[in-house]
C-alpha cells in the first residue's frame, strides 16, 4: 500500500466520495452509439464520442476516484486554448475565458487536436516526459468536456505515438466531476512556447 504523503487523503477522498453514491450509467454523449475510429477525429470535436478507446482503460467518476485514491495518476486536461490575440500588446486588456478543472492536473493546451504540427506533438512528448518523469508505465488520464473528442485523441496519441502503457480516458469531463459534486479548481493553460 502506498504510504506517501498523499495516501492519506487519496484514502480519505475515496472514503467520502464512495458514499456519495455517484457511480451511474456512463453519460459520454447522446444515446447514438459512436464507433471507435480508426484514426484521429479532425472536426467537429464537440459531438457523441466512442464508447471506446482501444488499449487505454475508459472511466467513469467513480472509476476516476478509485484510480486517484489507489496511486498517483498525471491527470491531463486537454482543453484548447487561445493565445493572446496578434497586435495585441501588453499595454492592452485580454482576458482569455476562465476555466476550472480537476484537482491537480495540468492543463496542455491544445494538444487533442487531430493533427497536430510537428513542434506542438514535440513538445507534448516532452510535457509527459515530465509529468510522468520519464515513466511510460505511471497511469495517465486524459479528459476535457464531456463529449469531446480532443481528449479521446490526446489518450489514443498518448498510447499510439509516445508508448505510453497505462492511459485512462475520461469522457465524462469536468461535467461529470462537477455534477458528482467534486471540487473544480481555476486552471491556467500550458501552452507550447511560441517561436
């Protein structure tokens, strides 16, 4: 059993949030079942997503909580976000639109696109390289809204491209975190360094 710093309250949170009774039926679009693709969805990200992603274990909220309380998982967010408008100069107000999500992640910005240029999947590899500290076997779970399909192709990229062996997707985002009655914290992007 792991016993560092964090086991305590992993064990604590699992304690509370199994009683909340939040284990359902997976809610990670419409009724339509999706097929898995055979390669990265490209448009249209915002629509029913697979019920599947082959090779990485999908979870619900109370499969999320269970993994977080039995050991350490990188938690990424994979919402897109946008860069400060050109022309645009310090001297002049931008507020990119706020965001909140789980507890502990890290926020790689627009890395679930379907294609990605060379130097945003460059520097993917690199940010899970150290988020996992080089490590291809730690768990990592992937997620963004509810059905949204970036975080289904950063999982499958995760899995395919960087051998990554234990990926987790959860489909059911923010929302379904939210609504099991779990904290959200604000969230600040990491973006790959402009050239």
């Amino acid at each position: 059993m792991n016993r560092g710093p964090h086991a305590a309250a992993r064990r604590s949170l699992l304690v509370a949030l199994l009683g909340l009774a939040i284990a359902g039926p997976w809610r990670g679009g419409d009724a339509e079942e999706v097929p898995e693709p055979t390669d990265y969805r490209r448009s249209e990200y915002r629509a029913p997503v697979p019920r599947t992603l082959a090779g990485a274990t999908v979870l619900d909220t109370a499969g999320l909580i269970e993994l977080l309380a039995r050991e350490p998982a990188a938690l990424i967010d994979v919402m897109p976000a946008p860069r400060r408008p050109p022309g645009r100069g310090s001297a002049r107000p931008w507020l990119p639109p706020a965001r909140r999500h789980i507890p502990g992640s890290f926020w790689l910005a627009n890395v679930g696109l379907g294609d990605l240029p060379p130097s945003t999947a460059a520097w993917f590899e690199e940010r899970l390289a150290e988020i996992t500290a080089g490590r291809s076997d730690r768990p990592v779970v992937f997620y963004c809204e509810r059905a949204c399909w970036m975080s289904w192709n950063a999982a499958r990229r995760a899995l395919r491209e960087l051998g990554y062996r234990r990926v987790f997707w959860y489909p059911d985002g923010i929302q379904g975190w939210e609504e099991a009655g779990l904290p959200l914290v604000p969230a600040a992007p990491e973006m790959e360094p402009e050239p």
